[in-house]
C-alpha cells in the first residue's frame, strides 16, 4: 500500500501537536506487535553477526557498511520460510522495523575498535582490558540515544525532514509485506547463493581451516606424509613468484624496488570484491588512482632518493622495508592530509546542515493541549537526567581507563554535543554522518590544549565520534519506524539492545582478530596493523595524533612538501564539487584511503566498484532479467560477498588463534 504523508504545506503550517494528531490517527498502529521476544533475539544474534563482518571488512578497509537492509531481507525470508513449512509465523513488518534498529545498531558499534580505540593503543603501546572497552563504548553510545529523542521530536515529527536511508528502509519494508514478497525472497537467494559462493571460495584460500580439514579430520598428513596442508593462494602472484625462484624469472622493479617490497601484489578478496561494487565506481577509482600514484610512482622515487629507508627497531634489529614501512615512514601523511582536508571542506560545503538546523532549533507554533504521543513516545525527563548522569559516568570513565585529565574531558563535553546535532542534522538531509570530520575537531581543539597527552585528543575524538554516530543512525532506524507506525519508545529500546549486541560481539573478536596473543602468550598492539588488516581508519587517528604530538617542522621536508600538495588537491576536489553543485569525478577521501590500503585490496575493490558499472550499463532497461538480477540485486549479492568471505574469514582467524589447543 502507499505510504501516507503530510503535503509540504501541511509540513509548514501545522503545529506539532497537529501533527502528532494526525499521525497518531492515521498512519500508528499500536494493535501490531513490534518488539516481541523473537524480534528482539533475532535482531541481538543478527546484529551480533553483522557487526562482526563490520569489524573484519572495516578493519581490511577502513569503510563502516550499513546493514539495515541486509538484515531487513535476512528476516523477512528467514520467517516467510519458517511460516510457510509451519513453524511459526510470519514476521509482522513492525517486527522486521525493530528487528532491524537492534541489528543495525550492533553493526555500527565497531567504530571506535578501528579508529579511537586501536589509535590509542598504537600510539600508547597499552592494551585497554576488553571489558573496559564494553563498558566505555556502551556508555557513550547511550549518551548519543538520549540526545537523539529530545531532536527526533524536532526533526522527525515536526520538521518531516527525510533521513534518506531510513527513508529507503521504509520503503523496502513496505514493498516487501504489501506487494513485491516475491522480489524479497528473490533477493534474499540471490545474497543467500552469493554467500555460499564467496565462503566456498574463502575456504580454499584459508590455511587455518583447511590444515584443520586436511590434517585433523581427514589425516592427510598421515595418508602421504604432508607437512603443510594445500590451500589456494589468495594472493595470485604467488604462483608466478614461486616458479621465477625455481627458474631464475624476471621480477618486476620499479627504479630497482621489487613490486613486491612496494606491496603491489595481484590478489582477488572476495569481500573487497562487495565493498567495490558498494562504494561505486567514482570511489572505487579513486582509491585506485591513489594506490597508484603513492606506490607506482612517490614511493619508488622516494627509496631511491633516501628518504624512505630502512630503520632500526627498538630492540636493535634491522627492519626491512615494506609496504607497511612505506605507509608508516612517508606515505601516511600526505594520505592522512588528503583525507582530513578533504572531509573538512566537504562539510563547510554543505551549509544546508548548518542554516537547517539553526532554523529548527529555534522552534515554530508552540503546541497546546495534550500530548497525544505521550504514553509511546519515550519521555523526555530520561533524556534530561540520563544525559547528564551518563556524560558524569563516561567523563570519570574517560580518565579511569585512558587517563584523560578530568578537566579535559568536561571541557570537550559542550563541543560533543554541539558536533553531534551537527550529525544528527546532515543525517537527516543527506544520509550522511560526518564522524570523521566532527571527530577531527575534537581531536585538534583538545590537541591545542593538551599536545604531550595523545589519549587525550583520541579519547575525546572518539566520545565524538560514538555519540554522534549513535544519535544520528538510531534517529535513521527510527524514520521507517515513523513511516510505518510503530511505537518509538519500543524503537529506542531495541536500539539499546543492539548496543550491548555489538559491544558484547564485536570487542572479543577485536581481540581475536587484531591482538592474538604472541608465542609468549602476550599481547601486543604492534599486531593490530598487519598486511590482512591495515586498519586505515586507525592509522588516520594515529597520524593526527601524532602530528598533534611532533608537529609539522619535526617531518623531513619531502614530507612537508607532499602534505601541502594534498592538501591543495583534495582543496580543488571537494570546492569542485560545491562550485559545479555535483559530484567530481574523483573523491578526495577515497584517494587517500588507498595511500593507506594494500594496493591488491585496492585492486579488488575497482573491480568490483568496475564490474556493477559495467553491468549497469549492459542492463539499464528495468523488468529485464539482467537488470532483476545485477542492477536491482546488486547490493544483495556485494553483502553476500562480504558476509560470505568475511565470516568463513573470521573462522579462518579463529581455528589459527587456537592451533595450539586444535593442533
């Protein structure tokens, strides 16, 4: 069915309590069950298992995916199924909306595990205990639900404003339930098959599980003598490299650095695959473009001349170059510069979000009468006390765990709030919340105060970033929601359970993933970075945190001069962009992303963001099979990608984090 809403003109001139009336008489459904018991466990075990691919995919790329409409499909086919073969019933679409608030929450809870949290660690050289980790995240995600309700009211059941994404949601849930079932559960094969294919192919890349199949299940080593068990290389290249040392072949060198050394090493990852093909082909060439330059071109040029060397480590020994050393040593920064400028001026483009919003927070009519929202609206005297209480409890937190001074912390308190209405407002216009750029004003305004302390510019970044990403998506899932009919208050609770899903699933795994503990049993957060993980999202913070900490005059002057070209280049992209009033043709975030990635992933990534580009324009007409399938079906089949590979990947990681218990 249509979904109702007010004209523009009703938008304008009605009061709220209007408003709240109509809504409450025509489009709420309070007879329809929405957080039951089923949704709310099917949403905790969901978002349990997309944040978890959230951290393995924003650990590899530093890109944080939505997950609200992978879950939205997941759902419906899972109990469509089941009703159909008699073993419950159907999911009421006010279940599926609140299911997909707790999942979606869950899945961006892994934000501060690969940026403020692991920055920190790099940067400190101390492990924060896990439940220290649960307990800090959790806390400030709740602030962020709390300044969320006090605005849902202004922005939401006043001001109409569209929050495109969980516009879309609506869209979708009410597509599925009254009239395109049949696309739905279409969809939900076509992830379903995509998965299968992507974890298949994951499989045989995964040294951990097959030495577990080979040697453990099927005694291969005690068949024939085997040693090492067989797995497909990841990695192409290998093969070649393997009969060049057999047969004295020419190895490819760029002014006499092996392309090896540079990182330029030819793979094909699954779920960098699906990552391309959501990022689009614009974003997935630009971080092309700057693997390219920085690998292809700056960083052999910058060997040669000495100013990318090898070093000696801390306790004496040679460290050989690498592309990690490369990154570390030179190319970080101008890659960092590209990404912070870029994102900066990305944001004072976009005044919209500011004019917007200081023209809804300075009110309209006032209503009068009863709140007719009153006994479903979640009461704002939570928010008044919560807010306070809570931002008291994360403040002493703060400095507990992380040793922020006290004052710090409280000072950075009003620009929190103030940067995450900021967030909040470009949600709701555009979908996107600016985390990135919010964050980085913390982290240089506290950095002016306090520049010997990193914790104390990456800590409060991070208390930015997390209630700001909090307020701004719960406000996101609670627009279907709104579209729909459900209760709001039953939404904010589900959000709350998705928190504790994400928190309580995604911080073992950070440690599983990214801080294995050594030969000695010891942990070190020297291992969060690695050619599987580079983590480019952490390694951001840490380059600004340390650039807080050195200053600019402390870089050699290749650096210096690199760092101001950036800066100049990601000017002219992103001021392109607000003069021409489109996007340009390339992004300056994503090219310093790829300065930061490995150049294969990076591959892998423009042949995905390529291939949905290309099938795009084989299949433009709609209603064609081709068009069903890899134009309408393309995010299905990029989350089945990344759900497929990301999960046979993470058990990958877990059978090698316990060979010695297994082996």
């Amino acid at each position: 069915m249509a979904l109702i809403q007010l004209t523009p003109e009703q938008t304008r001139t009605w009061t709220r309590e209007e408003k709240d009336r109509w809504w409450f008489e025509n489009v709420y459904r309070g007879d329809l069950p929405q957080l039951t018991v089923r949704s709310a466990v099917t949403g905790f075990l969901l978002g349990g298992v997309l944040s978890a691919t959230n951290l393995y995919i924003a650990g590899k790329t530093g890109v944080t995916l939505g997950v609200n409409l992978t879950s939205v499909i997941l759902a419906f086919a899972m109990f469509r199924l089941l009703a159909r073969v008699g073993l419950g019933k159907d999911f009421t679409i006010l279940e599926n909306n609140a299911m997909q608030s707790i999942a979606t929450s869950a899945g961006y809870m892994t934000l501060p595990l690969t940026s403020s949290l692991a920055a920190y660690m790099m940067v400190t050289n101390t492990i924060v205990p896990s439940w220290h980790i649960v307990l800090w995240m959790s806390v400030m995600s709740l602030i962020g639900v709390l300044i969320a309700f006090p605005l849902k009211r202004r922005f939401i059941n006043e001001d109409q404003l569209p929050f495109p994404e969980g516009r879309a949601c609506g869209v979708i849930l009410d597509a599925l339930y009254h009239g395109a079932a049949g696309e739905g559960i279409f969809k939900a094969k076509v992830l379903g098959l995509t998965a299968g294919l992507a974890g298949f192919y994951q499989f045989l890349v995964s040294d951990g599980l097959q030495r577990l199949v080979q040697f453990k299940l099927v005694r291969l080593d005690k068949w024939f003598g085997w040693t090492e068990p067989w797995h497909f290389h990841e990695r192409i290249d290998d093969y070649y490299y393997m009969l060049g040392a057999k047969y004295e072949l020419w190895v490819p060198r760029i002014l006499g650095t092996d392309f090896r050394t540079l990182g330029l090493r030819l793979g094909m990852d699954a779920a960098m695959l699906g990552v391309g093909g959501l990022m689009g082909v614009r974003v997935a060439t630009s971080v092309m473009l700057g693997t390219f330059v920085n690998f292809f071109v700056l960083a052999p040029i910058m060997i040669a001349r000495g100013d990318i060397a090898p070093r000696i480590g801390p306790n004496g020994a040679a460290i050989a170059l690498s592309r990690a050393e490369i990154v570390n040593q030179w190319s970080l920064w101008w890659g960092v510069t590209m990404m912070v400028v870029g994102s900066m001026i990305a944001l004072l483009g976009k005044p919209e979000i500011f004019t917007s919003l200081f023209k809804n927070l300075r009110g309209k009519k006032k209503s009068k009468g009863k709140d007719v929202l009153a006994d479903i609206e979640l009461p704002l005297w939570i928010s008044y006390v919560g807010v306070p209480v809570l931002s008291l409890l994360g403040t002493w937190l703060t400095h507990l765990f992380f040793g922020v001074p006290i004052g710090l912390a409280l000072l950075s308190l009003p620009l929190v709030f103030i940067l995450t209405v900021i967030c909040v407002n470009s949600m709701a216009l555009t979908s996107w919340t600016p985390t990135s750029s919010l964050s980085k004003i913390t982290q240089f305004s506290i950095g002016a105060i306090d520049h010997t302390n990193p914790a104390s510019n990456l800590i409060t970044a991070g208390m930015t970033a997390e209630v700001a990403s909090n307020a701004g998506n719960l406000l996101s899932d609670i627009k279907p929601g709104y579209m729909l009919g459900a209760r709001p208050r039953q939404q904010a609770i589900g959000h709350c359970i998705g928190i504790f899903s994400g928190a309580l699933a995604a911080t073992p795994l950070f440690f599983l993933l990214f801080l294995p503990p050594g030969l000695d049993g010891a942990r070190s957060p020297a291992t969060i970075v690695s050619e599987q993980f580079p983590m480019p999202t952490a390694m951001q913070w840490k380059g600004v945190a340390d650039l807080i900490a050195r200053g600019v005059t402390s870089l050699p002057t290749s650096v210096v001069v690199s760092m101001i070209a950036a800066a100049a280049l990601a000017a002219f992209i992103e001021i392109m962009t607000i003069v021409r009033k489109k996007p340009f043709a390339l992004s300056s975030v994503s090219i310093g992303l790829g300065v930061i990635l490995p150049p294969d992933a990076c591959f892998a990534m423009w042949v995905g963001g390529m291939f949905f580009w290309w099938q795009g324009r084989r299949h433009p007409k709609p209603g064609t099979k081709g068009n069903r399938l890899w134009v309408e079906s393309a995010e299905p089949i990029c989350a089945g990608l990344i759900a497929g590979a990301a999960l046979v990947g993470i058990a990958n990681a877990v059978v090698i984090a316990f060979a010695k218990q297994i082996f």
